[in-house]
C-alpha cells in the first residue's frame, strides 16, 4: 500500500500522465476550502473560489479535481474533514477521480446511502463544538486591529455573539462552551511569502498559514479537545475569507479539524465570520437561480449571501443571518417532527401550517420536502424544500420580507432559490422569490402544486396536492417590467406561479416519514 501511495502522490503532485491498467485508491483526508470575496461596498471584488485536497498525512496534499470529485462523491461537502478513500481509474492522459468514500468509522446518517456506497447526508454535528481563535501578525505588518476582548467576547452567549448564535439556529443541539481567544503572535514570515502573485492572480497558501500561526500559539493554547480554529490575521489576504478544513503539528501530533482564515474586513463583521465557520462545519454554499457562477447572490441564506439584509450591531458589526431548512438538515439539526415529506406520486392534498424556520422551539412543521422522480443517478434526483422567513429577531429583522420560500436541490448537494420573475433576479431579494397568502406555484414536472393560503401568527398555511386541471389556458409567466428586463443567457426559471382554483378538501396528515436529504434509490 505505501508504493501505491507513493507512486499516486507522485504522479498526481507533478502532473504526469498516468496510464496504468489498474484502478488505484489512496485514503487521506478530505479537505473541502471555500474562499469568499470582500462584500461588493469594498470596491472591485474578487471571484469566489473552491478548493478540494486529500491530506493524506505529514504535511503531503493531493489537490483534487472538484468537478470530477463532486460526481464522483455525489455529495461531496457531506464528507468534508472526514476521512475517505479516493479511487482513481487510469486514463488516456491522467488518472481520473471515479469514486470518493467514507473510510473513517461508520457514523448514524452514513447508513442511508445509495447502492454505490455514496453517502446520502452528512454527518450529525451534536454538542459541544469548541473553537479556539489564534491571532497572527505578518512579520512586516505591525498592527493589531482588535484587542484579544473582543475576540473572546465574540464566543458569547449573549444575542448577536457566535455562542448565541449557533446554538439559535441548531435549536439547541450546538453550544461553542469552552472556546476561547489567544494572541496576537508574530508569524516567522512575511506577507508576501504567504501570498503571491501567480500569473497576476494573488493566491494565498492556506497551508502554510495555518501551519505557522497555530506553532506560534501551541506552547501556550491547549488545542486538545478542540473542532475549530479562526485563525485571524492584521492584513488582507488575497481578497478573500476562507473556511473549510486544514492540517497541521498541534500538541506532538498531526491533526486536522475545521479551519477559517479571516483578514480584519471578515472578523469585523460577525456574518462573515460565521459565513466561514459553516464552511467549517461542512455546509457548501446556496445559489439563485439566475444562472451565473457568484454563489453569493441567495440573501435567505447565511451559507451565500452573508453581507446584505443582515441586522447590524455597533461592536461585532453586520449580524449573520439564519442558514436555509437544508443547511441545518445537512448537519441533523432539524427534528423528524418538524418535517414533512410528500413523495413523487403524491396524490393527496395536504394543508399544513408551516412555522418559521427561525423558531427554535417550534411544534408545528418547519420544513417540507417534495420528492422529484428518481434518477439512476441518486445526486441528480430534483427536490424542492419549503420554508417559511419572518423579519424578527436579532438576526432575521433585516430580511427583505416575510414570505415563504423555496430551493430547489439537484446539482449535487447545491440548494438554489427558486424565483418565478422571468428572467431571474441577480439578487434574490424580490418579489419572484417570496411566495405570499394568496400566491400558487407548482413544480416544473406538474407533480406537485402549493398555494400559500394565509399568515398565521408563527408562519403561514400552506396547501399542497397534485396540480389540479383548469379548464382556461394558463397565463404566460410573469416577466419584468419592460423598461427594466435585461437580456439573459441564464436558464428559465425552474418554477412559475400559475393560475388555478385549488382544491378545498384537504386532507389529513400521514405521520411523517424519516427525512432523507435525497431520495432512496427506486
């Protein structure tokens, strides 16, 4: 197995092509690392980035291709800092990614996986997740734009701190008890020997950073014990906040947990830093549905668009947001109560009072699944996800309204908005993605048809049944405004508010079956 190993490291890490006749597999570490431009009031922005690596021990990475590794794990970001087997299939040029695995222990949510053996859902983040911030000055940058206070201070349990926070949108099933703030230590080097300039693109060695910043506090943190570290730093890095996974030498040995690396912009504003600790926790980004490739264009969720309608504090800044029902379905933070599930070939009407997703104690139905048809493909299987948004709180005040919204997930782990305006908005904050009392949209596929009823005080009644049959044409979708539509390039909107009488027997509700983030193979 090391001559297997060596060899693959070698071939991959100097780019030779590989043509072998057998299939090779390396195991390691999956390191999933999210990098998030400066918001756009900043000036001229940079373009988000993702990167995948396999850690495989010692300091030795392997990058991975992430189009290739999002096929071949299905759900690639539900096996972030985990460990997991990489199988490589031999090709004309290069080898090729074929399949990602778990290879850790087995945990509760890898038993509902497909037939390949891919995982359905990640892993359940429980208890208490501790998080240590290490401060780190450049060599030749002197200052130190925040005093140890506030960074502690941020960990607190106080409405519009981290602590509050995590623990409010996990209902409860997360703490940060025990986290802590050290520094400011001096790193060995300089900034440019950790950021460079790479044909005129400035990229930032993740790595590197993370290894000496941690050296320098070892001998006074204790890191045993520990999920998560922010790493802070008194200058900017490429443009960019980062969070993800990482690598390194702590307490006599190599260990790799959940990492964020924030310049003063990020760490000045808790949504961005709470952005990248999701990262950390494995949640990928949310998209809309315009069709572009900035994923940070979604404001529903925390996971894209940290930085507009979120509420603002005088000391930590702009105030993260909630994360999307999907989000905190990914992490098990979401109770089978609270769910409901209708399959593909539902033929019931359902009406069902549907809570805020913001209520931490809810006792009626916070999120509702509609199954698409099965694909062979288990990741390109279509659902879509209801929940409810009201403008309260210390971090929900600042929405763009109080509404039901929906996502659609089919692009391989990827929850996208879903706006009915034609084209679709580039921000989505208006009126196509907020479904109010009296509005009808349906599924592409006519499987199912949803008529937001009425506002209650915890949410609204939604009610849901297969498409029923008009006897007029339908109207044409609604389009912008002529003065202000814009030529696209981008996809016609996956779902339309469409004209019909609904049905008016509802029916009672089944219990609920166990949520699956994606459908059992058929």
């Amino acid at each position: 197995m090391r001559s297997v190993l060596r060899r693959t490291m070698l071939l991959v890490l100097c780019g030779l092509p590989w043509v072998a006749a057998a299939q090779q597999i390396v195991q390691g570490t999956l390191q999933l690392q999210w990098g998030d431009p400066a918001p756009a009031t900043r000036g001229e922005r940079a373009t988000p980035r993702f990167e995948a690596w396999l850690d495989v021990g010692s300091g030795v990475r392997l990058p991975l291709d992430t189009a290739q590794s999002r096929r071949a794990a299905g759900d690639l970001y539900a096996l972030a800092n985990r460990r997991v087997a990489v199988s490589y299939a031999p090709g004309l040029h290069a080898a090729r990614i074929d399949a990602i695995v778990p290879a850790d222990a087995a945990v509760a949510r890898d038993a509902d996986r497909h037939v390949s053996g891919r995982v359905l859902a990640a892993a359940n983040v429980q208890g208490s997740t501790r998080w240590v911030t290490v401060m780190c000055r450049f060599a030749d940058v002197a200052g130190e734009p925040k005093p140890r206070a506030f960074f502690q201070q941020q960990y607190g349990s106080a409405p519009g701190q981290l602590g509050h926070y995590w623990s409010e949108v996990s209902y409860g099933r997360i703490d940060l008890a025990g986290s802590s703030a050290h520094g400011w230590y001096a790193l060995p080097r300089a900034r440019a020997a950790y950021v460079a300039s790479v044909n005129g693109v400035l990229k930032v060695d993740l790595n590197a950073l993370f290894a000496d910043c941690t050296a320098q506090a070892d001998a006074e943190v204790d890191f045993s014990g520990v999920q998560g570290i922010n790493l802070m730093f008194n200058a900017e890095l490429d443009g960019r906040a980062w969070g993800g996974g990482a690598c390194a030498e702590l307490e006599g040995a190599y260990r790799c947990m959940r990492a964020t690396w924030s310049p003063p912009w990020a760490f000045a504003n808790l949504a961005g830093l709470a952005h990248e600790m999701g990262h950390g926790y494995g949640l990928p980004h949310s998209d809309n549905a315009d069709g572009d490739t900035d994923t940070h264009d979604n404001p529903w969720d925390v996971m894209s668009d940290a930085w507009r309608h979120a509420t603002h504090d005088a000391v930590y800044g702009l105030l993260p947001k909630h994360p999307g029902m999907i989000q905190r379905e990914r992490l098990g933070w979401v109770p089978d109560a609270r769910k409901r599930v209708l399959g593909m070939d539902n033929r019931q009407v359902h009406e069902i009072p549907l809570d805020v997703a913001g209520l931490r104690d809810a006792d009626g139905v916070q999120m509702i699944v509609l199954e698409g048809v099965p694909q062979p493909d288990p990741y390109r299987t279509v659902i879509h996800v209801i929940e409810a948004r009201r403008r309260a709180g210390a971090y929900e005040a600042a929405l763009a309204g109080d509404a039901v919204i929906i996502h659609t997930l089919q692009d391989y782990g990827i929850a996208r908005s879903i706006d009915a305006d034609l084209p679709p908005a580039d921000l989505s904050n208006n009126e196509g993605s907020m479904f109010r009392p009296g509005e009808i949209w349906s599924t592409p596929d006519g499987r199912h048809h949803l008529q937001v009823v009425s506002a209650t005080d915890h949410g609204f009644v939604v009610r849901i049944g297969p498409r029923p049959r008009v006897m007029s044409l339908p109207m044409p979708a609604r389009e912008a405004p002529a003065a202000t539509a814009q030529a696209s390039s981008a996809p016609p909107p996956l779902l339309q508010r469409v004209p019909a009488t609904p049905p008016q027997a509802p029916s009672g509700l089944r219990e609920p079956a166990r949520m699956r983030l994606l459908p059992r193979h058929r």
